[in-house]
C-alpha cells in the first residue's frame, strides 16, 4: 500500500509540474502572439502620404518601366496588391494587372525599405497607342481600393509610348521580381 501511495504521490506530482510547465508555455506563447499583433497593428496601408513614388526606365527587358515604392514614414506599411495606374491625363482607365503575379503574401515595407511593381507598356501584339508624359499612381487598400489622392510621376526621356498590351505586375520585393516576367 505504501508502494501504490508513493506511486500515486509521484505520479500527481509529475501532473503539476507538467501542467505548470504548459501553462507557462502557453502565457509565452500567448504573449510572444501579443507582441506580434501589437507590431502588426501599428502597420498602416501604404498611401502617397507616407509613401515616396518614382519610375524609372529598366534597362531590361525592353519595354518595361520600373515603379518603386519607398516607406517614408515611422510605422511599417502595406503594399497591398497593385498600384492603380493612369498612362498620360487623358487616360480612360487603369492600366490591366499581370494576375500571374500574385506574390504568396502582401508585402510589408518598415520604413525605408522599398516594393516595386513592373511595367510593361507596350507589345507588337498591342493596339493602337499614344506617348504619354506622366504617370499617375493610386495605391491600393486592403481591399484592393484606390487611396487617397493620386501621385502623378513624370515619365522617362520626355514620354513613353504605351499601347493596349500595357500591364502593371503586383507590388514584390525586389526589383528583379518586378521586372521578371
């Protein structure tokens, strides 16, 4: 019998310190997930306001504009999907995405860090076409919407020609990613 009690003391014993291990395991883990949603939650969408805008002719491939996004600001911020873009004033609509370029996740810029976005802006398979001067860029929010005001860009060289091929990838990470397909 005093076998079975000091078994069963034992046994009860381990119980506690395993629950008490756990538990503390678990505040950890709840507070290291705090931490995590705290920094997350101080992010902001990235508009014209926190966000410097410039674009730039790739030298490869041909036809391509570069596009980067640099946080100015003091919090991280969201690239949310694609930059909504007017080729030139008189533009009717925003240039088309490239959804095959859909990166894995949004892509979060602390400050000073950039995204860049792609963009091709004219094929031979293309129709029509005009040059444009400049540039203007409205950022998405999370739900993929045009921010706040527009950032118009002066284009390279004077102008570009854009024609009905004209597409924009997704906001990435690096600018060789942008410029990839």
């Amino acid at each position: 019998m005093r076998i079975a009690t000091r078994f069963a003391s034992r046994t009860t014993a381990s119980m506690v310190v395993a629950a008490t291990l756990a538990l503390v395991g678990f505040q950890t883990a709840g507070q290291a997930a705090s931490a995590a949603t705290a920094k997350a939650s101080s992010a902001v969408t990235c508009t014209t306001a926190n966000t410097k805008l410039t674009v730039t002719e790739a030298p490869r491939p041909i036809n391509h504009l570069l596009l980067k996004a640099t946080n100015t600001g003091t919090k991280p911020c969201y690239a949310y999907s694609a930059p909504y873009l007017r080729a030139g004033t008189d533009a009717q609509a925003p240039l088309p995405w490239a959804r095959e370029t859909t990166p894995q996740s949004v892509v979060v810029l602390e400050p000073g860090q950039s995204a860049y976005a792609g963009i091709t802006t004219f094929s031979p398979d293309g129709e029509g076409g005009s040059t444009a001067k400049t540039l203007g860029v409205f950022l998405a929010d999370k739900k993929g919407n045009a921010t706040d005001q527009e950032k118009t860009l002066k284009l390279p060289n004077g102008g570009v020609f854009f024609n009905s091929a004209a597409t924009v990838t997704y906001w990435q990470d690096n600018a060789a990613d942008a410029l990839s397909w």
